[in-house]
C-alpha cells in the first residue's frame, strides 16, 4: 500500500484538492445553517402555515372620537363565523377597571389593560395559565413585541435593566387592580410571550371575576376579534373586512410578507450553498480522476504485476474518507459555534429559540454527505476499472 501511496500521491498538486474541501465546508455549512434557521422562522411564526390567525377591529373614525364604540354587536360576530373563508372566531374581553404594575425594587410604576381571549388562540403552552378564586398570582401572556418595546425603548430612558425572555419570566410585580370603590394588590408573573397576539392577555377566569368584582355593571361588547383563516391573505378575506369597514389590526401577523421575505432569503442561501457544494464536487471528482490519470502508466503495470483494482481504489478512497471526516468535524463544529452565537442574539432581541439543532438538519446533513461520498467512490473506482 505504501508503494501505491508514493505512487499517487507523490509528487502531486494537493492544493487544487484543498480548496475544493475549503469550498465543500462553507457550502455545508451555509446549507445545514439555512436548514436550521428555516425550523427557527417556523418556531418563531407559530409553527405550521396550515393554521393562520389575524386580529380584526373597525377602523376608527371621527364618530369614534366624539364617543360612539368601535365594538362587535353580537350579530357581526355571529356573520363573521358563518363565512366560509372563516375557521374559528374568537372575542377579547378587555378589563372594566383600572389596573396599574408596580416593582418598588426596580422603582416603577406604570397604567396597564388587561385582555383575555378563548385558550385554543394562545400560541404558548396554557399549563401554567390558569387562575382559580383566591389565587394571589396572575399569569401573564406578554406579546414579545411589548418586551422589545421595553428593552429598546422605555428600560434606556427610565434607567431600568433589560431583560431577556427567561429572566424576565422569574420577576414577580404587584399588580394594582382599583374599581367600584375597590382596591387590591396582586402579584403578577409573565409565563409566556405570544407571537400571535399584540397584546398584555390574562386567563379568562381572571378577567371574568374581577369584572364583577371590580368593573362597571354593564357588559362591554368586544372592540377586538381574533380569526382563524387558511389564508389570511386571500382576495374573499380582504374584500369582505373592507367591506365591512373593518382592518386588519396592526402587529405581528402570521403569514405576513415578511415571513415570505424571510422564507425566501433562507431559500437563496440553501441554493448557493447547494451551487457550492456541487462545484466542490465536481473540482474533487476531476482531481482524483486527474491523479489516476497523471498514474496510469504505473497503475498498469502494478496491475500487471498482480495489484487488484480494488487495492488502488482503496487508496484513494481512504484519503477522501479523512478529507470528508475533517469536513464534517468542521462542519458540525462551525455549525454549533455560529448556533450559540446567534442564540445569544436573538435573545437581546426578545426572541428565543432552541440552542439545539433540530433533528432533521442532522439528518439532512448525514444524507447530503454521504450522497457526496458515494458519487466520488463511484467515481474513483470507475477510474481505475477504465485503465484495465
């Protein structure tokens, strides 16, 4: 083997192979990191397309100002649940009272609302937002856009600390709830940030309670409905609300442009990195053909003398094998390294995600390199039959 080692290997140009593995490692990890941050965008928009949701109100106009209500009689939410384009409706119920958040600690003191809305338009786990009677602490659904808000806007100009999704989900702050003659502190905890919903959402068994405890006597109608729809741009969908003088309220909607901009950023990165890999290939390809063909001559006669094909193959392939190996090390390692960074990022930003990869990036990846592997075994041992 040593004699077909100095054969093949001695005295050959090795950089041209090197920098094809130089470009096959940045076209991994440009596609696995493209694979990765695709499951991201779908965590972070509330998973699958199938199930989209927009929030809906009347435009306001100058009738509003002089004191009319913008609300939903109870007979346009029963229209709005017959149409067809229409999955699910769902009402907010808003607070009758005032309610303010305090945290003598941090030294602040701010007015808030409440609002509430059926638990199956949550897109955060419920379990831990349940209120019962006699509870002293309330859970709270804060919108992330509300944190960013918060770090990036009121936390600089009052002096407060920022905080990070985890951190800020262990800070207790007394809630101050006043009405109907009636005042009580409570304490309030946030156990969750919604992508869906632009809003400060209390369990509904709360709201209900300190209504009749706390609120006026009379029964609001809903100024806000949140709807369930395929597509929540479709022509039938956006020419029935403007018909009916009703907008899409502004926020974070599911299935918006951005999410398609997104979408199609991350789709051009994948290609390039595919586009890379595949030239990377092919330069590896014509190289180790180029060496057996720079060797043909003392491949024939070591044939001749008894060597088998397979013996000469081996050689190359066990060089291509440590080649793909350092790849992948790097791959995985670059992979990992750029994952904890962007974490960390996207954490200052009020988002979070999983540090982990998700399963299938690795199962793409194991399925990617060893199609890689295999053309150019296939390639190799094609080579060396040729020159029987």
């Amino acid at each position: 083997m040593s004699l077909l080692h100095r054969l093949l290997w001695g005295n050959k140009n090795k950089w041209q192979i090197y920098g094809a593995a130089l470009g096959a490692f940045l076209g991994l990890f440009l596609v696995l990191t493209a694979f990765q941050f695709y499951h991201d965008l779908q965590t972070l928009l509330g998973g699958s397309d199938a199930d989209q949701y927009v929030i809906i109100n009347k435009k306001v106009s100058l009738y509003n100002t002089l004191g009319a209500s913008p609300s939903f009689s109870e007979e346009e939410i029963d229209t709005l649940g017959q149409q067809s384009f229409i999955q699910e409706v769902g009402i907010f119920n808003s607070n009758q009272y005032k309610v303010a958040a305090s945290s003598p600690s941090l030294g602040f003191y701010t007015e808030l609302f409440f609002e509430s809305v059926p638990d199956e338009f949550i897109d955060i786990n419920t379990g831990r937002f349940q209120w019962e009677e006699g509870q002293g602490e309330i859970p709270i659904i804060m919108s992330r856009q509300y944190l960013a808000l918060y770090n990036f806007g009121f936390a600089p100009s009052q002096g407060l600390p920022q905080f990070t999704p985890n951190t800020i989900g262990r800070l207790s702050v007394d809630i101050i709830v006043r009405g109907r003659g009636g005042r009580r502190t409570f304490q309030g905890r946030i156990v969750g940030f919604s992508d869906r919903i632009n809003s400060i959402i209390v369990p509904a068994s709360f709201l209900e309670w300190s209504n009749q405890r706390f609120g006026s006597t009379a029964k609001s109608e809903p100024s806000r409905v949140i709807l369930k729809t395929d597509n929540p741009y479709a022509p039938e969908l956006q020419s029935f609300l403007s018909g009916n003088n009703y907008e899409i309220s502004s926020g974070n909607m599911i299935g918006g442009q951005l999410p398609n901009l997104l979408r199609g950023i991350i789709t051009a990165i994948a290609v390039i990195g595919l586009i890379i890999v595949l030239l990377s290939i092919l330069v590896l390809v014509l190289n180790f053909q180029l060496i057996i063909s720079q060797s043909k001559e003392d491949i024939r006669l070591l044939l001749q003398l008894g060597y088998k094909n397979k013996q000469v193959s081996e050689v190359l392939t066990r060089r291509l094998l440590r080649l793909f190996g350092l790849i992948i090390i790097g791959v995985i390692a670059s992979v990992a390294i750029s994952r904890l960074w962007f974490v960390s990022w996207f954490e200052t930003k009020g988002l979070s995600i999983s540090a982990g990869l998700h399963w299938s990036v690795y199962l793409f990846g194991v399925i990617l390199i060893g199609l890689l592997i295999f053309l150019n075994i296939n390639s190799i041992r094609k080579s060396v039959e040729s020159l029987n």
